[in-house]
C-alpha cells in the first residue's frame, strides 16, 4: 500500500497508517469525499456484500472502526450502492479506482 498512500494528497495522507488504512475521519468535507475516493477505490467491482461482509472489507482499509459511517457515506457519494432491503451491497462500475 505503499505506492497507494504516495499517490493520494498531503491533506489525505495525515490520515493513513503505515499501511495505508485510514486511521480517523477527517472534518473537513473535501478530505472526506478523499478519503471516499479513495477507499472505494481499494474495493473491487462486480462482487456483492452482505452487510457484514463489507464490514470486513472495510475493517482492512479503515482503523477507527466507524463502518456504518463508512458504508453510509460511500453510498451518499455513489461509491457504492445497495439493495432497496439494505442487504447486498456492491461498488459502482463508475465508481474511482
């Protein structure tokens, strides 16, 4: 993950690990939607996720342990989007990365 954190910006780097996982949520809403892009952008496209299973693929692109947050955000910036029944969720072909 190396070359991932070198390709995002300074303001977003602050808040990446060593590892490239984001640590906190930023405040400001620029560096939000950052953060979106960029973690929508580590999920792969044409696979479907209970709720649970996105979880843990959040769990290893994010330390701070705020998935409803996460899950909620990515489908408001249309990252992601989900089943009418909230059951299956999955990135959108569009979407960054």
């Amino acid at each position: 993950m190396a070359d991932s954190k070198a390709a995002v910006s300074v303001k977003l780097a602050r808040y990446l690990d060593a590892e490239g996982r984001l640590k906190s949520w930023p405040s400001k809403r620029s560096v939000q939607l950052e953060a979106l892009r960029y973690l929508a952008g580590r999920l792969p496209t044409g696979v479907e996720w209970s709720e649970r299973e996105l979880n843990e693929q959040l769990k290893s692109l994010a330390t701070f342990g705020d998935w409803a947050l996460l899950r909620r955000d990515l489908c408001d910036a249309r990252w992601l989007d989900r089943s009418p029944d909230g059951r299956r969720y999955w990135r959108v072909p569009s979407s960054p990365g």
